[in-house]
C-alpha cells in the first residue's frame, strides 16, 4: 500500500455512520439516545440530502488539509480498494466519505484506524457539529445503540469520549 493510503477491516463497513434526520427522532436534550429498533435506519441514506463531497471537502479540510486518496478494504491479507472512497484521520479515527461518479456523497461513516494523526480530536468534533448543524445530520452508532444529534457539540464530545477515548 502506498504512504496516502489506509486500510480498513470489512467487518467495520459503515457500523458507525452519519445519516439525515429525516424522521425527526425524539433525541433528548442531551443529544444522545440509545435505541434498539435499528429498522427506522434501514431505508435512511445520506445521499438523499444530495450533498457535494467538493462542499464537504473544503469545510474538512480546514480542520484536516491530509486526505487519504486510497482506501483499501478486506481482511487479513486480501483486500482491495474501495472506489470512490476518500478518507481523513483524526487521532486514530478516520472519517469514510464514499462519492458516486458525480461526487454525491453516498455514504460518511468513520472506524478506529491504527494510525497515528497529529490531527487533534476536537477538529473531528468541530467537523461533525457543523455539517450536523448545516445538512441536519445524526450519528449512528449500531455497535453501541446509540444516536447522536450533530448539532449538539457536547452530546458530540461524550460519545467519542466514550466510545473513543478522545477528548
């Protein structure tokens, strides 16, 4: 693999994703919400918001400028890269943005990597509560049950401090 590329198990494939709060889920104050009925997210896709990964790249970027052009994708020692994929890391998580041919956004979902980044945690925060603050985007999290509203930085700031150990 080449130095701006990174690699992620399959088995991670979007367990953590950003998606439209198109139903309007009753999300407490706090901004968090654990939920066991996943079947409302089924038909749920970021990519009706029809959001332009380009608009998305520049409010990224200046929180990271280092993109990850190649994403590789298996396990163990077979993989390949995943098209139309482009990655950005942040104190060892990296952020998924999946484009079609037309640079739609079709998927944003984020995994640990083990890779280190000088690029701090609360850049990742900032990114996250202002496209959850523009495009109306929650966080789901389908390993630990939980929703986060976007828009609330300091439901933001609880769940990668628990989940992730980043603060």
């Amino acid at each position: 693999m080449e130095d701006n590329s990174i690699y992620i198990h399959e088995d991670f494939y979007k367990l953590i994703q950003v998606l439209p709060n198109n139903e309007n889920f009753d999300i407490p104050e706090s901004g968090i919400v654990e939920i066991s009925d996943f079947q409302k997210f089924k038909n749920l896709s970021i990519d009706s918001k029809r959001i332009n990964f380009n608009d998305i790249r520049k409010i990224i970027e200046k929180y990271n400028p280092y993109a990850h052009e190649k994403v590789y994708m298996g396990y163990s020692t077979s993989y390949k890269i995943k098209e139309n994929t482009i990655a950005y890391l942040f104190d060892g998580v990296a952020v998924f943005f999946e484009n079609d041919t037309l640079c739609t956004i079709e998927n944003i979902w984020l995994a640990t990597v083990a890779i280190a980044s000088e690029i701090e945690a609360i850049n990742l925060f900032s990114f996250f509560n202002y496209i959850g603050k523009v495009y109306d985007l929650i966080l789901v999290d389908y390993e630990t049950d939980y929703i986060v509203n976007l828009d609330n930085m300091e439901a933001i700031k609880k769940y990668f401090k628990e989940k992730f150990d980043l603060q």
